[in-house]
C-alpha cells in the first residue's frame, strides 16, 4: 500500500447527496492532486417474482438523457440501514413489499472517482402494497424473465451497471 499523507483537503461543493473533494496528497514522495465524490452509498433490489420473473424499472436518467431499463435502487438516508433502505426503495419504485430480503453483494461504483458503494439484495415473497415514487421520479415496472433479463444483457439493451451485476449474481444464486 502507498505511503499517502493528505496535505490540503477542499470541498468545492456540498450537495443534497454528494459533496465534491479536490485534495493535494503525498503518495510517496510526489505531489499530486485528486477530486473525488463523496457519496453516502446505496442499495440494489433484485424483485424475484414465481417462475423466476424480475422486477425492473424504467426511467429518465438526465446524466445521460435517456431512458433506462434498471433494477430498483435508491440512495441511504442519513442513519438509514441498507436493509431498510432497500425494502423503502422497492415498494416506492414498485408497489412490491418483499417478505425477504437477502443482502448477496456489495460493490464500488468507480472507486476511482467516487466512494459510494453499493450493496444488493434479493428481495423475495413479494406481496403487492402500491407504489410511492418520489415526486420527481417518473418509473415504470417493467417484469422480465431472467432468461430474458440476460438476453438483454447480451444485447446491450439492459445496460445500467448495477442492474448487470445484479443479475448475474441473482443467478448464480438461484441456479441449481
């Protein structure tokens, strides 16, 4: 591991979620300067219906002004537990309230850049309770088998990171 001493640290912004550092560090002896995004984390929900039927998501994303197809996902409140989180963003997203949630995974975004992790869960028994999405998401559930989850992955049309590997891991879990 490098020798990293932080000789100036700078927040150029301080959002709603994020908060952008520019720190000047020492690694090993050289000067450098790095901007990173500080990010509270988030959850992944991989919505398991009968017959290996998964819940997704369509929505907006401005970063990249299009729609996505996604699995549901949301960010942590403050002092919020990731189990909770997950269950809030589900039904929000969904309408479905899962009877079990199993974390399978956690993964870095782009740990070059910004810290938030991510942390995946297979929700499971799910029980339909309405929808609550947040005022400024327009989402529609979209339903797909995991065959044909993973066709589209193969085609490039499901292409949202988390989604991909919440997928992949879902199935590796449920294969016999």
């Amino acid at each position: 591991m490098p020798r990293v001493r932080v000789l100036k640290r700078t927040v150029i912004y301080q959002g709603h979620v994020i908060r952008l550092i520019r720190e000047t560090l020492e690694l090993n002896g050289k000067r450098i300067i790095r901007e990173t995004v500080q990010h509270p984390g988030a959850v992944v929900i991989v919505p398991m219906l009968p017959r290996s039927r998964l819940v997704f998501v369509r929505q907006y994303r401005r970063a990249i002004d299009r729609e996505l197809l996604e699995l549901p996902a949301g960010t942590l409140g403050h002092g919020e537990s990731r189990r909770t989180c997950a269950q809030r963003e589900l039904q929000e997203e969904t309408g479905w309230h899962a009877g079990s949630l199993r974390q399978i995974g956690q993964f870095y975004a782009a740990p070059g850049v910004i810290s938030e992790q991510l942390t995946i869960f297979l929700a499971q028994g799910l029980r339909y309770v309405g929808a609550d999405p947040d005022a400024d998401e327009f989402i529609q559930p979209v339903i797909l088998t995991m065959p044909e989850a993973l066709r589209r992955i193969r085609t490039g049309t499901l292409c949202d990171g988390k989604s991909i590997i919440g997928v992949l891991m879902a199935q590796r879990l449920l294969e016999p």
